[in-house]
C-alpha cells in the first residue's frame, strides 16, 4: 500500500487512516513477528521497570506467587503458557519443578526463552505456534495467558481458543487469564507524530497516525505508518472490553465455570470500579 499515487497524495487512504475502521478489521502488516517490531517488543518485555509488552517484574512477581500457590504448582503438574513471550513467567512456574511449555508465535521471544530460560530449567519447553492451533488432548492441569492477550481475539478466535484450551485440560484443569472490563472504556482521539529519527515501528522515519475508536463491546487502535517514500502499513488492535456477565457465560458456553474472579492476577479482590479481571476458570 502507497499513499503516494501517480504522484499525487492518495486522499482515500489518507481518509481512511483518519476514520473509525470497521471492529475486528484486519492489519495490512505484521506486528508481534515482524523482524524489527519484535525486536522492540523483546527490549520492552526485558524491561524491568515498563509496563508495557510485559508488567513491571514487581507485578510478574506478585502474579506468579498468586498463581503458584492458588494451584499448588509442584514437581506433578503440568503447565501451558499461551503466549508465553520470552518466559518471564514460565521461568518462575519452572522454579516449583511443574513442567511447562511455553507458546507464542514471536520467534525471537521463543529463541531468547530457549536460551535464556530452558538452558536453566530443563522442565521447560518452549514452541514457536500460533496458540489458536493448540492441538492436545488431557495434558495439562493448568493453562494460562496473561496480559489481556484474551482481548484482543475477535469472539469467533476467542471461541476457538476456549475450546483447544478445554481440549488440552485435564478433567478438572485450570485456565488462568486477565482481561480489560467496560471501565476501562477509553475516549475516541486521533493524533499525529512524526519519527524524523524512527521509532517503534520503524528504525526508518515515518509518520504515525493513531486513530482510538470506542465500539459498544470494545476499544480499537488503528495506527497508519508512512514512510518517507509513502510506503504504508496499518496496524490495528482490538480489546473486547468485558462485563461479569459476558464473560462468565463465554466460559460458560465454552464449557468451562467460573471459580474465582478477582481484580487481576495478584489475587486482589473484586471491586464495582475494576478496570481488569483476574480469571479463574475450570473444566467443567
Ligand atoms: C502482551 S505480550 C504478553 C507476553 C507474556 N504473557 C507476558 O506477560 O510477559 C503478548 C504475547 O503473545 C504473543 N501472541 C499474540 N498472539 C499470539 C498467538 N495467536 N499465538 C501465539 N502467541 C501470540 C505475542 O507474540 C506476545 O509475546
């Protein structure tokens, strides 16, 4: 895609940048496999201190010790990460002797967890996948995905998955995952920004134009990214912004009961006013 056509400024797409896109509507371009992006992705999950493509490794910490004492994680359990990055938690589930495998489709997340987490815990596993094709059958007793990661699927993928996840439980298994609720409802904006130097998206300069859209169950970033040359990419992102109900009966639908819901994955109650849901789910 060009916004340069015939020499001239192609107005549609410059249009089309500015607008709401339809919900759900795909990107022209890769984002978390994208060579350089996940280059830039992997600094900021290794940052200690952003919450950003990873928490901070204080709220990692909080969240695996939730999570490793609510299941009793030990030496018999086995654990999924879906969409693991690059074994931040995996590598703190390792520590109780539970063997887990680590999913995601970012290679150079998988690569840096082979070696900088499987050279230490050999009871872990790592496989570069896309977690909508999980295909197993009773393996695990716990299944997690954590940072919303569940938000972004459009309800048809967010069904698929539930469904493979159910299918790789065993009787009785967990699903442990975070997401975004109706309060979190952001407001519509547009901003321009210019990276004479590059940035996020590019070590190129380019222009971004971010566009915010509200939709009744969701929130959606668009981002337009032109390079000098007119060159255009358009990423988007979707969150479903969830209720109690909505999501319980999902998991309903799907099979699954509710066990504990609670603010987030640190184990903190419930409040009117939470902006996430910590999820505990079991195989009915
Ligand atoms: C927001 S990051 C969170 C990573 C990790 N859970 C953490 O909190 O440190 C989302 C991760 O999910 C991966 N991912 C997104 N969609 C995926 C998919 N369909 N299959 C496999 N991995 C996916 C991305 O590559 C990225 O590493």
């Amino acid at each position: 895609m060009n916004i340069i056509k015939d020499n001239k400024l192609d107005m549609e797409a410059l249009k089309d940048a500015l607008k709401r896109p339809e919900i759900w509507k795909q990107s022209t371009s890769k984002f978390w496999d994208d060579e350089y992006i996940s280059l830039q992705m992997l600094n900021s999950h290794l940052d200690p201190e952003i919450e950003a493509a990873s928490r901070t490794r204080e709220q990692i910490e909080a969240e695996t010790n939730f999570i490793i004492n609510y299941t009793d994680m030990n030496g018999n359990k086995r654990v999924v990460d879906l969409g693991c990055g690059p074994g931040l938690y995996a590598r703190e589930f390792a520590k109780t002797g539970a063997r887990i495998t680590g999913i995601d489709y970012s290679e150079r997340s998988i690569n840096y967890a082979f070696e900088h987490v499987k050279s230490t815990y050999k009871n872990t596993d790592f496989i570069n996948m896309n977690y909508l094709d999980l295909d197993y059958n009773e393996s695990f007793d716990i299944a997690t995905l954590i940072f919303y990661d569940f938000c972004v699927l459009s309800t048809k993928d967010q069904n698929r998955l539930l469904a493979n996840i159910h299918r790789a439980l065993k009787s009785n298994g967990i699903f442990i995952f975070d997401v975004v609720t109706e309060n979190r409802k952001t407001s519509e904006a547009t901003s321009i920004l210019v990276f004479d130097k590059g940035g996020f998206w590019s070590p190129e300069p380019y222009i971004e134009i971010l566009k915010t859209s509200i939709y009744e169950e969701a929130e959606g970033m668009q981002y337009t990214i032109i390079a000098e040359d007119g060159t255009t990419r358009v990423i988007r992102l979707y969150h479903r912004l969830f209720g109690l109900e909505a999501i319980t009966s999902l998991l309903n639908d799907n099979h699954f009961e509710v066990e504990r819901i609670y603010k987030n994955l640190q184990g903190e109650p419930l409040g009117e006013d939470s902006e996430t849901f910590g999820i505990i789910a079991k195989k009915a």
